[in-house]
C-alpha cells in the first residue's frame, strides 16, 4: 500500500517533513505501507528547495517530477502530466497534498480523476479572496479530497458551509508548527549577522504577484518599508521573484536584502526578531506561535486565528498604513499570544493516525473483496454459526 506524500514549493517542506516522519515510524506495526516522498519541482532552487530538506532532515525525495517554472497553466499542467504518469505506474493507495499552492491542486486533481483517494493537509482556509491563486488552488483542492485535514476550527465550518459531509473533516492542528517545534532550538543555535542585536531588527518578505509584479506598488511598499529602516535595520531575504523585480528601487542602507534563506536560518532570525512585515501566509502562524508581532501586507488573511489569538495585524498595502502599523508596533511593548488549539507540534501525529485507520479499512475491504471475487458462480457464502 503505497501513500504519496506530495511537495513542491518552498512552503510545502516543513508542512510535509513531519508526516514523513510519522508515517515511517508506523510502517513496523503495518508493513504493507510504503510512503513515498514526491517532489513535483516547482521550486528548485538550492536555496528554495534542497536547503530545506537539508535542514528539516528531511530524505531525499523517492521521486522527482521536475516541473519547473512557468505560467500558472503551464506549471499546473506540466505536474498533472507527470504526475499522473507516475500514479499510474506506481498505483498508490492514497495521495496526500499540503497547503495551496499549484502543485497541490495539480496533483490532487490528477489522483483523483484516477479513482485514487486524496487527503489534503490544511484544508478549509478561506481567504475569501477569489484573485488569489491560492484561494482557487484551495477550493478546488478541497471539493474534490476525501479527507481533509484542517488547522483551525474556523476551517471546519468553511468546509462545512460549503457543503462538505463532516465525515471527511478532521481537526488536526497545524503540522507546519510541528516543523517550529521541532527545530527552533537548532534554528535558535545559528548566530545572527554581526549587525544585528536580538530583538532589534525587523525581517521582511515579500513576494505575492500582487504586491511585486507592479512596479509602482513594489515601490510604494517599498518606499514605506524604507521609512520603518530608519528607526530599526531591516533584513530582507529576497524571493527570486521580488529579486528579479528590485533593480532601479532606491533602498536605505538599513534595509538589508538577501538571497532566499534556508529554514534553519530564517526560523533563528523570525524567532528574535523585533517585528515581521510579510505577505506570507505561513509566516503569520509562525509569528503567533513566536510571539513575534507580524505586520502582514494584504488587504486579507485565510488564517484570522493569527488575528484574533495571535500577534498579526493586517495593515493592507497602502504605504502609509503600513508605516503606521510598524511604528506602532515599534513604540509598544511586546504583545500577548495565545497558542491557538492543537498547534502543540502534535499535528503529524494525528494525521498519520487518521491514515492508519483508513488504509486498513480499506486494505480489509479490499481482501474481503478478494475473496467475494475469487468465489466460484453459485458458490454459497458461509453463514456464521448461529
Ligand atoms: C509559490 C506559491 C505561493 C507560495 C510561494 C512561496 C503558487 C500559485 N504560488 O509562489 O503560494 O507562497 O510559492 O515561495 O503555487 N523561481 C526561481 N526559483 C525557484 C522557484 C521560482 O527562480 O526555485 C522564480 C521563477 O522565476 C518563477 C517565479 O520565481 O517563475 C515564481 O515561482 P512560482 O513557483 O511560479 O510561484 P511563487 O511566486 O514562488
């Protein structure tokens, strides 16, 4: 019995590192399971991809489709084509998809025009925001998965309202929280630049086609972000999107940019951070569990928990209020977080769990089914002893 694991982009790997954990560590009590690690390629820059799997200890993947690249039809399908070529050779049981992006939906879609069973990890996120990507790559990737796994109780009646049956639904917590808890006193051991004092710099990322594909706006938040750089220094690791996009920008001297950063490394630097400005969505959860305030740049957020327990304020993308926000953070003191429900780094654990039961249902139905089969016409069924 075969479970594909399925990543592709950066923001995939530390959601998926953990169950590849935990499904491994079960396959001694059930030897029939084989998980196999697939890597679509989406992302495959060292720095966007094999540093993150050298940090999470992760294995090598079993299986890389190489995809690459491209406009959103051109990747999506590129990963289906694959994808579906190696399912079809290899007939897994199962095919698990994390978060939202184009791989996840790809090959979510692929497998199930197979008939092959889908669960996806971190279902039910709505960011009410049909112009995202995401937000596609979510509702379409839900509609058609047998179990969903879901992160936040909010997330269960997304999916509920939109008709799901709550059979499919299992509130899980977050595995991507899992990975934090896992590393942070590693990630917490990396020295910080010379330059920088813990608790006295801010970290950005930016790289939503939204806020960096337009040349005016990258430059009004950019402008606004040099302002926040006068008061405190800011590190900037740039996305090869947002990299590609910087040149003829003027930056502050404060506002330090860099190449993509390996989990490890950024993690250390997100963990003693003064303050977060980013249009991520993982990020925002990280911060809450941190306690770090995160200034998020977009009108909207799939994750309000982080709101409403956590640290993050959602300052839009209009270059004042953003300036505003971080000054504000800047002049309180630290705020208070709650860890929102079942982010105890427990979450893999649940799911592969919830796995289990499932493929040995189904592994029973099948032999039961075996044996119906191999019955010669006519032959009567043996009736229990009464
Ligand atoms: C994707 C996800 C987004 C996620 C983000 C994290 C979708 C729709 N979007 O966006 O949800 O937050 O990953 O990074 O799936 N590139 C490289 N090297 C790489 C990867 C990308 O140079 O290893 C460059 C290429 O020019 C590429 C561009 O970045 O065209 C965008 O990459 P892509 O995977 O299409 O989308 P992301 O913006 O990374």
């Amino acid at each position: 019995m075969k479970v594909f694991l399925v990543a592709g982009a950066r923001p995939n790997f530390m959601k998926i590192a953990p169950l590849v954990e935990a499904l491994r560590a079960r396959a001694q009590a059930f030897p029939e399971l084989e998980t196999m690690l697939v890597h679509t390629g989406q992302h495959y820059d060292s720095r966007m991809s094999d540093e993150f799997f050298r940090d999470l200890d992760m294995p090598e993947p079993d299986i890389h489709l190489g995809a690459g690249s491209g406009t959103h039809a051109e990747q999506t399908a590129r990963v289906m084509v694959a994808f579906e070529k190696i399912c079809l050779e290899q007939k897994p049981a199962m095919v698990v998809v994390v978060g939202d992006v184009n791989s996840t939906l790809a090959c979510a879609l692929a497998a199930k025009k197979l008939e092959i069973p889908v669960a996806h990890v971190e279902a039910g996120l709505r960011s009410h925001d049909m112009r995202m990507p995401e937000e596609i790559n979510r509702r379409c990737t839900d509609i058609i998965s047998d179990l969903l796994f879901t992160t936040e109780r909010l997330a269960d009646r997304n999916l509920l309202r939109e008709g799901c049956s709550r059979r499919r639904i299992h509130f899980v917590g977050n595995t991507m929280i899992d990975s934090l808890h896992r590393h942070l006193e590693r990630a917490l051991a990396q020295p910080l630049p010379a330059s920088l004092d813990a608790g006295a710099y801010g970290l950005l990322t930016l790289h939503r086609p939204s806020n960096v594909d337009d040349p005016a706006t990258l430059r009004g938040l950019l402008q606004a972000i040099n302002q926040v750089a006068e008061r405190i220094p800011i590190v900037f690791p740039a996305h090869p999107r947002t990299a590609q996009r910087l040149a003829g920008i003027p930056l502050q001297d404060g506002l330090l940019v860099s190449e993509p950063l390996g989990y490890l490394a950024f993690l250390g630097l997100m963990a003693r951070a003064r303050m977060v400005l980013t249009d991520s969505g993982g990020i925002q959860e990280e911060t809450t569990v941190l306690g770090v305030p995160c200034i998020t740049l977009r009108e909207n957020t799939e994750r309000p928990i982080t709101c409403s327990m956590g640290t993050n304020v959602l300052a839009g993308t209009d270059p004042r209020q953003i300036l505003e926000a971080a000054l504000r953070v800047l002049d309180s003191p630290l705020p208070k977080n709650r860890i929102p429900e079942k982010w105890d780094g427990r979450a893999a654990e649940r799911i592969a769990d919830h796995l289990m039961i499932w493929l040995k249902r189904r592994s029973t139905d099948r032999r039961s089914q075996a044996r119906v089969n191999r019955r010669r016409p006519g032959e009567a069924i043996a009736q229990p002893n009464r």
